[in-house]
C-alpha cells in the first residue's frame, strides 16, 4: 500500500509542479522529470520507517491535495 501510495503521490506533485512552477518551459517539465525518482523513494522510505502507519498516509494524502488545489488555482488564472 505504501508504495502505491507513494507512487501516485509522487504522479500527482510531479504533474502539479510542471503547471503552477513560475519557471521557463524546458526546466518547468525539466525540473519535475528529475526530481520523481527522488520524491517516490524519499516518500516511499518514510512509508516504511514510519512507526505509525497513519502518519504518512495522512502526509500523502495532504500533499495530493495540496498540488491538486494549487494546479487548479494555476490553471483557473489565466481564465476569468
């Protein structure tokens, strides 16, 4: 379960991180390409570290929810 979790957390900031970057367009789909691996091994080895097990489901599920909200701020802004 972690692992999934952790892999689709990591889809979801990777996909979020290449809207609402204020970068250029090479590094703003760049930058989220490198750094996946390391956000789904960093969270996949919180996962199992963890002593808790609600504990990084809880920041999983947080961090989702964070990149969902600020990509749909990110792509609303321009429209209007």
């Amino acid at each position: 379960m972690a692992c999934v979790l952790a892999l689709v957390t990591a889809t979801v900031m990777i996909t979020g991180m290449t809207t609402y970057l204020p970068l250029q367009m090479s590094e703003q789909i760049l930058l989220p390409i490198l750094l996946f691996p390391i956000i789904w091994v960093g969270l996949f080895i919180y996962a199992y570290i963890s002593e808790k097990a609600w504990q990084p489901f809880l920041l999983m599920i947080t961090l989702c929810l964070v990149h969902g909200i600020l990509s749909y701020f990110a792509l609303m802004q321009g429209q209007g």
